[in-house]
C-alpha cells in the first residue's frame, strides 16, 4: 500500500508538471499570436498613414520642387529660425515629421524593423538624402537632436539595404519572367532627346 500510494504521487506530480507545462506553451503561443496581431495592426496603420493625401503630396513636393527652394536665402532662413514653421509654406516638415515618427516607432520596437525596412527602406534613403540639407539648416539653431530619429532611420534603412540589396524575396521561389517590352523603344527615345 505505501508503494502505491508513492507512485500514485508520483504520478500526481507528474501531471501537474504537464499541465503546467501545457498552459505554459499555451500561453506563449497567445503572446506570440497577441504580438503578431499588434504588429500587423501597427503597419497597416503605418501604411494608411503613409497613403494619405497631404503626406502624398509632401513627398511630392520634396521629390521635385525642395531641391529648387532651397536656393532661396529667404527660404532657408525660414527653416533655420526658432520656431513654428509652416507646413504649408515648407511641405518637407511633413516628411520629415513622418519619417522621424516611424524612427521612434522602430527605435521602441513598436514596429518590427525588417517588416519595416522591408517596405519602407528604400524610400528612407532616398528621402534621407533629397532631406539632409534641411535637416543640416534645422540643426544649425536647434542642434543635432533634431529629426535624430529620423537620422536614426535612415541609419538602420542604409544598413538594411547593404544587407539586402534585392530585397528579401524568399529564395525557394523562383522569380518571374519579367519581360520589359518597352526596353528598345524608351532607349530609342531616351537616345533622341540627347
């Protein structure tokens, strides 16, 4: 009797242990479910953000127009004083409120970097650069922790395209035959406007 009554608790604690263990894996695999269900609500948020108009047209406005304003001696005095400055008169604050916003984001790992860069990499880099000149105007009053979340970003987006030059597309899938139809003819084109 006292040796069944041994095994029996034995046993007992052996299921105990189990079904610690089971709630255990439970429990992670929610977490785990909870964090993926947060990140994906974070970066669709992100990308609405991204899409709407007057963002949209910020960054239009930096791509064609900002490298022209900024030889305007009136134009950059308005960056470099104290103060308010206008998004309506200077568009560019837009972008870069934005992409030093999503630094912060990325920096508190409220957003998964890779997923991230993943979508957003090159463009950070290609504004951080059409950007920079603002940003050293920004600094000049306000010193280097301006946008530094920005910086930030840009840092990590650099990074993560020399790490991934062509992206992250998964290498055991074949990539499609892209035939550009158009090559010939646009060089042609391209030939006769120089």
């Amino acid at each position: 009797m006292h040796w069944s009554l041994a095994l029996f608790n034995t046993a007992a604690s052996i299921a105990t242990v189990l079904v610690i263990l089971a709630t255990a894996i439970a429990a992670a695999y929610e977490l785990r479910h909870m964090a993926a269900k947060t990140q994906l609500q974070a970066l669709l948020s992100i990308l609405q953000d991204f899409r709407t108009p007057e963002l949209q047209e910020a960054l239009r406005y930096v791509q064609s127009y900002l490298d022209q304003k900024l030889y305007d001696p009136d134009y950059r005095e308005e960056l470099a004083r104290i103060g308010f400055i206008d998004a309506r008169m200077h568009p560019e604050m837009t972008v870069c409120n934005w992409f030093n916003e999503m630094g912060t984001l990325v920096k508190n790992q409220i957003v998964d970097p890779d997923v991230f860069f993943d979508h957003f990499a090159r463009l950070i880099n290609q504004y951080w650069k059409l950007l920079a000149p603002v940003i050293a105007i920004l600094r000049r009053r306000r010193g280097p922790q301006q946008y530094q979340n920005f910086e930030f970003l840009a840092v990590l987006a650099q990074d993560w395209t020399k790490a991934h030059p062509h992206g992250i597309f998964p290498k055991h899938v074949p990539h499609m035959d892209v035939p550009d139809v158009w090559l010939e003819a646009d060089s042609r084109t391209e030939a006769n406007r120089v």
